[in-house]
C-alpha cells in the first residue's frame, strides 16, 4: 500500500454553536446557535454533537437527524445529560433537526464536543503498518484505532465497527483511524498510514 496521508480539521468546541440557551418542549429545538445557518449545521469536519444542561435532563431523549461523511441519512438518539455534558457517539457532517422526547427541565445547549473519529483506512489483513500523527496545530488527545470487521461487506457501518486502540502493530488489521478523545484548542492533524512489510 501506498503512504497514506489524512488531514483531520476541527473547530474549538461550541457548547451552544447549534442551538443556545433553550427551555424546550417535546419537538424540535431551534437551530439558532453561532455555528448555524438557515436552520441547519454544517461541520468543519465530521465531528460529535454534545447537549449541555445545569439540571437534570437524563430522562430525557435527543435526537439528531442530519447526515455522516458520505452524505448519507443518518440519526442518533442521546441520553440527557445529568447537569453537565453528554455527546453522542456518531460523527454528523451535518444536522439538520434535534428533537427532545419531551420537555426539558431548563435550559438545554446543543453543540459541539471536543471529540471525533477520522474516516476509517482500509489495510491489508496482512500487511504490516506505523502510523504517525506528523503534524498537528490542534491541542487534543487522541488513540490510533483499528478493526477486523470487512470495511467492504454489505453490513460494513463506520459507526457500530468494533474498534479497539492499537498497542500492537504486528496484530491484523482491516482499516485503520485515529480517535480524536479529547480536544481543547482546535486546528488540523494530520495523520500518516505507511507500510512496513519488507519482502524477505
């Protein structure tokens, strides 16, 4: 395989860049937040939504509706946080409606988190791979992932794959990805795949 390089760009965090200050009833939430436009969110990069709440909002059910990196449908529902924090696990290139399952105690912020994944990298099963995080403007931390599920077969989903950080290189790996876990100050990274079988 060929070196690989990916470009990762995210945006410091926005806790209310999608929706701010809003006590809510069951339906949507008003897309009105910094990062919006006409009513809908587009990412820098595909990327996490968190919801915010000083009370407690965990019984309570949000949905996102928009799409992921391909331009394909996609939605996600996440459990209110307990005054604090919560993010979804799925990364949305865009949103295009949040919805609450019914009415909030106060006010709850949607926005963004300091966490996301990169596409994943298909590789050869049995090839042999270093990957390097060559260049960064973003301060974060951040774990190399891998996975052996089929990144070519019909149930194939970026989101449900079963991923696991790398601590040993010399394991079989399909595809490949780095987890942005914790960013503070946004910017780029960019990620380096290289091959390092040598034909004996």
């Amino acid at each position: 395989m060929r070196p690989k390089t990916i470009s990762y760009a995210l945006a410091s965090l926005d806790r209310d860049g999608l929706a701010t200050d809003t006590h809510t009833g069951a339906g949507n939430f008003t897309l009105d937040g910094a990062l919006t436009s006409d009513g809908a969110y587009t990412a820098d990069s595909p990327r996490h939504i968190g919801f915010y709440s000083a009370a407690d909002n965990s019984g309570r059910t949000f949905t996102i509706t928009g799409t992921d990196r391909f331009g394909k449908a996609m939605t996600e529902a996440v459990t209110g946080p307990n005054a604090g924090t919560v993010a979804g696990e799925k990364n949305f290139a865009t949103v295009t409606s949040v919805a609450s399952d019914a009415a909030t105690d106060g006010d709850v912020e949607v926005g963004t988190v300091g966490s996301a994944e990169t596409q994943w990298v298909p590789v050869d099963r049995y090839g042999k791979y270093a990957i390097t995080l060559v260049k960064t403007t973003m301060v974060c931390e951040y774990e190399f992932q891998y996975t052996i599920d089929d990144p070519w077969g019909s149930s194939w989903d970026e989101h449900t794959a079963n991923a696991a950080a790398i601590t040993d290189y010399d394991l079989p790996m399909t595809a490949v990805r780095i987890a942005i876990t914790g960013m503070t100050t946004g910017g780029t990274a960019t990620i380096r795949i290289v091959s390092t079988f040598t034909a004996e």
